[in-house]
C-alpha cells in the first residue's frame, strides 16, 4: 500500500481536477464564460423552479375530444361516400366511438359496406408512421346494420400522434414569448409536461399554452339572427356560436378560410381609434381566397372565430386584396400580443386540460437558494468539526475527501446539466452526512485491527480491505432506493434522487480510493511510531454490552409503538397534502408586518370554495392557504385558485407560490407513491437474500417495515403534511436503515465463520458491539446534517427533513434491537452448515 502506483496517483488527481473544472463554472458569470476558450466546460447547474422561481404545468390532451371529433369526422365522409357518390340512402347514428348506419333499402348493404371500406386506412400510414395500425372495424351488426368501431389501438396512435404536434405548437408558443431554457417533453402515451424556469406569471402561460387557438372564418347567415333560429330552428348548416360581447352569432358551418392558411400574425393598434387590434397575413393560396370571398359577399358581414367564439363579425365593405387583414376585439395590449402569438405558433391539434400545476415566485426561489446554502454550509462545518475532533489527523484526511466528494458531485450535476432542486440539495447535504460513513468504518475497523495485535502498516491495509465489502454492501442497498426514487418519483423528487445516487458514488472513489491514497502518502512521510486514529472516545475500548438479553424488552416496546402507529393512523390519518389527495396550496406574504389569519380566513371563506384551510406558514408573514377539490373538475380548480390569488392580492398580499394538483394526478401519485415503497423493500430483499443467507433478508425487511410504520406514526401524531416529498423520506430511511443493519449483518457474516463455536446471541452481541462506535458515529454526523436542514432549510421541505432525521434515530434503534436479534429468532444455528458450504467453495476453487 505504501508503494502506490503512479498511475493510481494521476487518476485520483485527474478525477479531482475534472470535478474542480466542471464546478467552476457555476461560480463564474456568463459573460466572463463566453471569453473563455471553446475546450474549456462552461455548462452550469441547471436550477430548479423551486430555486429560481418559473412555472409547471402538466397537460393532458383530451381524450374524449379526440375522439368525438374523429367520430364526427368519419360521419361526414361516411354520408359523403353513401350520399354523394353512391346515392344510397341512410341514417347515422352515433353512440361514443361508434356509428351505426341503417340502410333505407337493404339490397345495397354490399355496395355500402364495401364502399366503407375506403375510411380504414391504417392509421401510421395517414400520420406519416410504418407498419400501419387499424383504427377502425367496419362490420356487420346483428340487426342488419353497418357498425363503424374505433379501436383502442387506433386512438392510442392517435392520441400519440396529436400529443407530438402539441408538443411542437406548445414549444413555439413558449419560445415567442421569450423565456429562456423551457423544458417541454412528452410523459406518456397522453400528457405534456411544461416547466418554464424564471416565468412564475401562471395565468399568462396557461391562457397562451391552453387555448387550442383553431381560427376560422365563417359567413354570417345574412337574413336570420341567432335569436331568431332559437325560435324558428336551424337552418341547414349552420350553427349559433358565442360572441366576445355576450351575444350569440348565427353563421354557417362550412369554414369559408381556414387558420392553416395563415403565415404571419402582429399585434398593432387601430390608426383612428388607437385601440389594440392584430393583423394577419395569408399565403398566396389562402390570399387569392381571401379575396374572392370578400369580392362575392360585399355587404354581408364576415364572422372571425377563435375556439368557437366569434371575435368579430364586421360587413364587408369592399373587396380585400393582399391577403393581409385586422382583427378587432376587446383586446389590450398584452392580450392582442397573445393572441398574435397564438396565430404565428398555430393551432393546438386538440384541447390540452391542465391537470397539475406548480407556480414558485422569484423572491421565494431566491429564499430557498439561500436557506439550502446556509443549510449546507452549517451541516458541512459541523461534519468537518466533529471529525477533526473524533479522529484528528485522520478526520482532516475525512473532510478533504468529503470537500472533493461534494465538488464532485457538483461537477458531475454541471456536467450532465442536471436539474438542482431544493430536496436535491437536501440530497448533497444528507450525502455530507452519510459519506463520513464510509470513512469511520474504515477509521473504526483499522482501530480494531491495531487492538488486535497488527502493526500500522498491515492494520491500515487490513482496515481497508475488510471495510471494502462491508462499503459496497452498504451503499449499494442506498442505490437501490435512489434508483426506484428515480424511477418512479417525478420533478423534485427525481432530483434528490440523482444527487443521492451521485453521492453514493463519488463516496465510493473519495472514502476508499482518495483517503486511502493521502493515508499511504502521510504514511510514508511520517512514519509515526503510534498509529493514534481517534481523538475522542465514544466508547471506552472494552466496552461490551449484552444487548441480546433485552431483546424480549425491546421486542415488547417495539410491538407497542409499531400498534400505536397503526392506531394513530387508522384513528387520526396522515395530514395528505395536495399531491395525494388533490386540490390547491397557495402561499402568500404579507406585504406588511405579519399575517392577519383571521382576515384572511374571512376573505378566502367568503369565495365560496368549500372547506379552505389557512395556516402559518414559516415566518409571521407568510401564510398557506389549501383549498379542497373543486366539484367542477380540473378547470373549476384553476377558477378557485385565480379567485383565491386575486382577493388576497387585492388584500395586501403577493402570491410566493401555488400547486394545483387534480384528482386525476392525486391518485397516481397516491398509487406510484405506495409502489415506489413496496419495490424499494422487494429489490433490497432480493440483495440482501442473495449478498447473505435468508434469515437476514427477513430480519432486514422486519426492521424496514418497523421504521416505515414508525415514520408513518410520527406523520399521523405531529400532523406534520403527508406528501411527495415525505415519500422521498420514506424511500431515503429505507436506504439508511439498510445501511445500517447491512454493517452489522456483515459483521455477523464474518464472526460466523471466525467464531464457530459462539452461541448465536453471544456471536450478535459480539457483532454489535464491535460496530457499535460506528453506528453512533455515523448516526451523529448524519444527525448534524439534517438538523442543520431542519432548522435553515425553510418550511417547504422541513417535514420532509424532520421525517428523515426521525428516521436515523428509529434506524439506529432498529438495526441493533430488531434486526440484529431477529437472527437468534430465525434459527441461525446452522454454523456447520456455513462451515461446508465455505469447504465446497474452497474445494471448487483448488479444483
């Protein structure tokens, strides 16, 4: 080990310098980065809405809308080719995603049914795709009729196909407004996913993203009022359609120029009235068009109709040459340069609902960058202090690993250009805490050896070797949890999951590969003649504890706080947040001095929404205010909210942030919520059964499910808010309570075949014992971590750090009273066994 080879030594500076290189970045402004030379990195941290502020919407294209539309569409062409080409008589009814025709006359059901048969196109191929996908099944019915059925295969291709042009109107339409790095992706078969970081105006975005914005012109029927048709009935091929100013318009259905053919459009004002208008400009098709309608129809009025409102209606005074025309409305001026845009980015294929909103104002995102720095800044030095104190010399060799660990991960976040959200940053500062670990297992198991009788150099190499495996068992068991939190979580939460898993990795190369090589350096220079590793003395070296004859004691007490829990959740419930059980959380500061709850109480219940809650939130400034479910669905729950901002703000209050999640969402959350914990207990089985013996599979998940069960009783007794984030939590205890027992169950892997004559409990008790200075070690510095999120972090994630921090304590008790003892329970007295299953290994391996 003294003797380490020099390329070992470049790759650990190469590492190191790469992490530095692509962490700078972030510290530099960016116009001093474009000075710098192209081979430089000059990529940044990408910082989530939480931390700058900017808005998310989830979009889901209407499925039932698709579908309509396109069973209104094959109606037309179907009476087309009956009536007009084939002269045969019939009725059409339809009934969801189905036609059936009846026949007037049944000896020309052949030639219709096989005239019919030029609506099933396969589906790829009309939307430019391979292998074609049957939309339809056209058939013959029971009683002698034509059934035209929608596939489930063909509306899923085409919900698919409108979803891929939304997502590039969407885009255009984001673009023209000017923001900077939008993210705009598909998520799923049917949803839009739309974050817009530094634009926390909502409403605006919603209204310019949402509005299917379909302009077409329309003739107004010349001699009939809307009025009129009410009374006396429709006549043929028209329809009454909404005006802008409260009335109604009779025009006829037939579209006289449609949107498509529009290839410019500018907002400008009115040179008489000097009122907001938007002009507009056609192709040359759509312009020669345009002209011919206005020559043939001087003195009729001419309808402009967006989303199936009439904007305007003006007579034509005189032909219309050029192409070009305005569009006057009760517009302002940013509304007529929405509605501009909306024209230039064209129409949305299909209405898009929006089922989940996150707005984050600019000043609280500056608030939370500030509270994760403090919060990482005091969680750092602590760590830093506490092992300089515990292992002296040895603790500084920890906090050098530990600084080039966290710049690591900052480079790797830079050079991916990863997302940093605000539980990301609680994953940088847990991966403080839980990256000291490693080391004090090295530092603890070196100590063990110098005690055992070895000299320094082999103490510190046997301490290296043997903590190795015990390293990897630990840390993998972590992965495993970020990994499903990846996976199956979304937005923040995806976030801390890369931190985490970035963490656990760099922790792998600074704890073992880099301490290991300034260790074998100092040594080398130094060569002490004591080998003194710790400062401070946790536990006196013969310190031994029969912890296994409370184990009745600790069973009973666990018995007694797992049924507690169950109760307290049955009887109280979790306090669900917006994420699971749907509707709205807007939180608002007060402009002066501290919140007047009691006013605010008054203002917001008198809008009539239902069962709101307001609440301090943080500082007496700052209040939450949750409004249930609308009845009205998803776009009754956008109403609320705008009611809801409008009257605070007319109070004396700016809005910080709001979330909107429908039921819809709610419940898949609920449910992929409760999956990401199952699978995360089902993968980790799987490891542990596979790194050790059954017995300590089943003893690990016992005390996982003794933790969960426990958080989940600490969320049903404080109140404190049950929702996604509070998930991560469960997910990241799960990973450190493995890590825990994972340490001594590999403690007890090793005494099983060092010491085969121990009865079991004294060989448990030995085990804990001997990892014991490590578990109260590693649980302090991980404690020092949180709490320093606790208390800096702010309100936002403080459930999320509590539920954490409650979950090393539980995981510590856990590990030692619970899993550990359940071993003796199992029946793990089969040493013989382990001892011929080492000889076949061994006889394997000779062979």
């Amino acid at each position: 080990m003294l003797n380490s080879s020099p390329l070992r030594a470049v790759f650990i500076v190469l590492v190191a310098l790469a992490g530095i290189l692509f962490t700078l970045p972030n510290f530099v402004a960016p116009s001093t980065l474009d000075k710098l030379p192209d081979w430089l990195p000059k990529k940044q941290i990408v910082l989530g809405l939480d931390l700058q502020g900017g808005s998310h919407l989830l979009l889901e294209v209407n499925r039932e809308e698709i579908v309509g539309e396109r069973i209104k569409e094959l109606r037309r062409e179907a009476r087309s080719i009956l009536a007009n080409d084939n002269g045969i008589g019939h009725l059409i009814n339809t009934e969801g995603s189905k036609l059936t025709i009846e026949l007037t006359d049944q000896e020309n059901f052949d030639t219709a049914l096989n005239a019919l048969q030029e609506l099933d196109i396969p589906l790829s191929q009309t939307l430019g795709g391979v292998g074609g996908v049957d939309e339809m099944v056209i058939d013959r019915t029971s009683d002698g009729n034509i059934s035209i059925l929608l596939t489930e295969e063909g509306i899923t291709e085409r919900l698919s196909s409108v979803v891929a042009q939304s997502i590039e109107v969407v885009r255009r339409r984001v673009d023209e407004l000017g923001t900077t790095e939008p993210t705009i992706q598909r998520q799923g078969n049917d949803r839009i996913l739309v974050q817009v970081p530094g634009f926390d105006d909502s409403e605006r975005l919603k209204d310019v993203i949402s509005k299917t914005a379909r302009l077409t012109f329309h003739m107004v029927h010349p001699t009939m009022s809307a009025a009129q048709a009410k009374v006396q009935g429709l006549p043929e091929g028209t329809m009454i359609l909404p005006s802008q100013d409260g009335g109604d318009e009779l025009v006829f259905e037939e579209v006289a120029i449609g949107g498509e053919s529009l290839v410019d459009s500018q907002p400008g004002f009115d040179p008489q009235t000097n009122a907001p208008i938007v002009t507009f400009r056609f192709d040359t098709r759509g312009g020669v068009k345009f002209a011919e309608i206005t020559a043939n129809n001087i003195g009729k009025r001419f309808a402009v109709v967006l989303d199936n409102q009439v904007i305007t209606a003006p007579v034509i005074n005189s032909a219309i040459p050029g192409g070009s025309g305005q569009i006057f409305g009760n517009f302002t001026a940013e509304s007529a340069n929405d509605l501009a845009v909306l024209l230039r980015a064209g129409a949305l294929p299909a209405t898009l609902d929006i089922i989940e909103e996150r707005s984050v104002g600019p000043s609280l995102g500056a608030d939370s960058v500030a509270a994760g720095q403090v919060a990482g800044f005091v969680g750092g030095l602590l760590v830093i202090i506490f092992m300089i104190a515990a292992y002296g010399t040895f603790g500084v060799f920890a906090n050098i690993s530990l600084i080039v660990n966290v710049t690591l991960i900052l480079g790797t976040l830079s050079m991916l250009g990863a997302t940093l959200t605000l539980p990301g940053i609680a994953g940088i500062v847990l991966t403080i805490g839980m990256a000291v670990d490693a080391n004090v297992l090295i530092y603890e198991r070196i100590r063990e050896e110098k005690r055992a009788g070895r000299g320094s150099i082999q103490a510190i190499e046997a301490g290296f070797q043997r903590a190795f495996t015990t390293i990897l068992d630990a840390n993998v068991t972590t992965l495993i949890a970020a990994a499903i939190l990846f996976f199956l979580g979304s937005g923040p939460i995806r976030g801390f999951a890369v931190t985490l898993a970035i963490g656990i990795i760099t922790t792998l190369f600074t704890a073992y590969i880099l301490t290991q090589f300034m260790i074998s350096k100092w040594y080398a220079r130094r060569r002490p003649k004591n080998l003194k590793i710790a400062l401070l003395k946790i536990l006196p070296s013969d310190f031994s504890f029969d912890f296994m004859t409370y184990r009745k004691f600790a069973y009973a007490f666990s018995i007694v706080t797992v049924v507690g829990s169950l109760a307290l959740f049955g009887v109280k419930g979790l306090n669900l947040g917006i994420d699971f059980k749907g509707g709205s959380a807007i939180e608002v500061q007060s402009n002066e001095g501290p919140a007047d709850i009691a006013e605010l109480r008054e203002i917001v219940g008198g809008l009539n929404l239902g069962d709101v809650q307001v609440q301090e939130f943080g500082t007496p400034q700052d209040v939450l205010i949750r409004v249930e479910t609308q009845p009205g669905g998803d776009e009754a729950q956008q109403v609320a909210v705008t009611k809801v901002i409008e009257a605070v703000e007319a109070a004396g209050y700016d809005k910080r942030r709001s979330e909107v999640v429908g039921p819809t969402v709610s419940g898949e959350l609920a449910t992929t919520g409760a999956l990401a914990v199952l699978a995360a207990m089902v993968a980790v089985l799987s490891y542990i059964w596979m790194r050790f013996e059954w017995q300590f599979a089943i003893g690990a998940i016992a005390a996982l499910v003794h933790d969960v069960v426990l958080t989940i009783g600490l969320f049903a007794l404080t109140g404190l808010e049950f929702n996604l984030a509070s998930i991560a939590a469960i997910l990241t205890i799960v990973g450190y309570s493995l890590n825990d027992t994972v340490v001594i169950y590999d403690r007890v892997r090793e005494n099983l075949r060092k010491y085969r004559k121990k009865s079991i409990s004294a060989l448990i008790n030995l085990s804990v014992n001997q990892t014991l200075s490590r578990t109260i070690l590693t649980s302090i510095t991980t404690l020092m971590a949180l709490g320093a999120l606790v208390v800096f972090g702010g309100e936002v994630i403080r459930s999320f750090t509590l539920a954490m921090a409650w979950g090393v304590l539980v995981g510590t008790y856990s590990t030692i009273f619970v899993g550990s003892p359940l071993l003796i329970n199992f029946k793990l007295t089969a040493r013989k066994e382990v001892a011929k299953k080492e000889e076949r290994r061994a006889d394997g391996a000779s062979v």
